[in-house]
C-alpha cells in the first residue's frame, strides 16, 4: 500500500507567512517608535496609544497565522476582514453625522 503524502504547507507558503510576520514587526515597531520622535502630551495618551499598536498587532498576526492554518482558515480570516471593513465604514458614516465635542 503506498501513501500519498502532502504536506499541508508549501514552500511558497511558508516564505509568503515569513515575510507577512516580519512586515507586520517593521509596521509595529516603527509605529510605536513614533512615540519617540513626536511624544504625545500626557502619559495617559500615551498608554492609550500603545495600547490601540499592541492589540492591532495581536488582531494582525492573529489573522495572518490563522489565514495560513488551510482553507477553513482562508475564510474566516476573509470574512472578519469583511466584517471590520464594514464596521469601518459604519463608524466613519456614525462619526461625520455624530460628531465628538472636545
């Protein structure tokens, strides 16, 4: 009996994971290093803004990894991608009618 073993990964997908892992790093940091060259006033801004970089880049890497598990993964990484997209738009629609006081 011969099995047809196939891995479930490529090559091509490996290297493509790879390099979406390291751009998202150079995205990240140099996101959060902004904070250096242009400090935000208040510590309070600050800890908002690390925060917002740090659980963009858990949702990000979140997707990319789960987007390279097989199809199944393909799919709920494209219809949450749908969805915050549409979201997005919503809130910009919500927010230009409802605008924040200051």
């Amino acid at each position: 009996m011969e099995t047809n073993f196939q891995p479930s990964h490529t090559k091509k997908d490996v290297s493509m994971r790879r390099l979406l892992n390291i751009l998202g790093l150079f995205i990240f940091a140099g996101t959060a290093l902004t904070n250096i060259t242009t400090p935000l006033p208040s510590t309070e801004d600050t800890k908002q803004f690390l925060y917002c970089i740090v659980g963009s880049a858990f949702i990000y890497y979140l997707l990319v990894n789960i987007y390279f598990t097989g199809q199944i993964g393909r799919k709920v990484v494209l219809t949450t991608l749908f969805l915050l997209g549409c979201f997005s738009i919503f809130m910009a629609i919500y927010l230009a009618i409802n605008p924040v006081s200051h």
